[in-house]
C-alpha cells in the first residue's frame, strides 16, 4: 500500500493525476467497509506490514473479496489457514496466488518487502509439526526474511539437534515448534544466545490435551529468552519473530 501511495502522489506531483482524482484513489484508507468485514489498510503504514486474512471460518467467497481488495491497493496477500476444499475454490479468483499445501496458507505478492536483518531459522521436533512450521516460514517469507528450515529433530535423540548446531548458532531468531511434552524450545534455548519464539503444536496423545501440555512446559521453560505464543499459531510466531528481524 506504501508503494501504491508514493505513485499516486508521484502522479500528481507529474501532473498525470488531478488532486480530485488522487482523492477519489485514496477515498478508501484508512479502511474499507465490505459489510461483512472492514479492511485494515492503514495496517501497513502503522504496523509495516498488510493486514494477513485469517481463513479459518471464511467462506471462499469472503476471502476471495478480502483478497481482492488488499491486492487492489498494492500489497501482499498472505492468507492462513485455507484447506485444500477451499484452495480449489478461491485458486481461479487470485490470480498468480501460490498454495503451500503442509502449511495451508495462500500468498500472492506484489512487491519485495523490506528486508530483515538476518536468517530466521525454523525448527520443529518432529514430522507432524511440520504443517505449524510451515505455515511460520510461509509468513516470515512474505515479510521479508530468510528462512532456514530445521526439521525432526526432537529430544527423542538429542544428537539431531546437536548436528545442526552450527546452522542454528547462525540465526539471528529461531522459531521452536513442537507438540507431546514441548521440550526442544527449552533445549535449544540451552544451546544458544538468540531470541526463541516457541510454538507448541496440537500433536501428541491424549493427555497432551491439544497442545495444553506443550503449552505450559513452554511457559515453564528454564533457560532465559524464551517468549512462547499461542498452540498451532505459526502466524504469531513469525510475525514476532519478524519485528524482531527487522530492529
């Protein structure tokens, strides 16, 4: 949207475009109002990223309008949560729309965001996490990072993650996901001196409760610099991992 701006008052300033008609360009920030949702687009100025769709609970219709809008305006398109059910759907009506099938999300860009710092470097502890993991590089991608995938590496043989310690002491950031007990954030932070986002995942058996287990071991976890975020949320994960990125 930042980009889109600049070329409408570039436009003006060339004479290409009226004053009235760069009004009537802008009539729709901050927000617009499709009824059924209000698009956030003086998010990108504010927060320096486009407002993400959270697909979840959206008919395709819905995403399809939202998308429509926020590719309208110049930005990037990252929707989350989409099942393969509704990618068949929506696919036709985003054009050039890419589909990470593991991660269930949809993004479409329009333009290179800025670029962080350093490498994002994502772990997860076993295969099954790999979907929450993801769906974390998906949108640390779109936000501009480098991305360095690290997966199966659980406690369950400590070795996997001591060979990869030279490619994780290289990370400016680390996102941890795991499920069943939700002991490698923990680890990892034993290992190393950078930022972890923690995500505890909905894998596990019964008494993992949906993540619940993985969850408090996370907030209980010894070593210092460990921030935790929400079970299954590798959105969150990445976003903050991104603005840490990016300082």
């Amino acid at each position: 949207m930042k980009n889109r701006i600049e070329d409408i008052l570039k436009q003006v300033r060339d004479g290409v475009l009226t004053p009235e008609a760069a009004l009537e360009e802008l009539k729709d920030f901050p927000c617009r109002d499709l009824g059924f949702a209000q698009i956030d687009h003086h998010r990108e100025l504010r927060k320096g990223h486009p407002e993400i769709i959270y697909g979840l609970g959206k008919t395709p219709d819905q995403i399809m309008k939202i998308s429509a809008e926020i590719l309208a305006k110049g930005s990037n398109l990252l929707v989350t949560k989409v099942g393969p059910e509704t990618w068949n759907i929506i696919r036709e009506g985003i054009p050039g729309a890419v589909y990470n099938e593991l991660g269930r999300t949809v993004i479409r860009m329009t333009s290179p965001p800025p670029p962080g710092k350093g490498r994002i470097v994502v772990i997860t502890a076993g295969t099954s996490d790999i979907p929450i993991a993801e769906e974390a590089c998906a949108t640390s991608e779109i936000l501009g990072n480098e991305t360095e995938r690290i997966y199966d590496v659980g406690v369950a043989g400590l070795h996997r993650i001591l060979g990869q310690y030279e490619r994780i002491r290289k990370a400016r950031v680390l996102i941890v996901v795991a499920g069943m007990e939700g002991a490698l954030p923990s680890v990892v932070a034993g290992l190393t001196a950078v930022p972890i986002v923690a995500v505890p995942t909905s894998v596990g058996y019964g008494a993992s409760f949906g993540g619940l287990a993985a969850l408090l071991a996370m907030l209980n976890s010894c070593p210092g610099g460990v921030a935790v975020v929400n079970i299954d949320n590798g959105f969150g994960a990445a976003y903050l991992a991104s603005l840490i990125n990016h300082l």
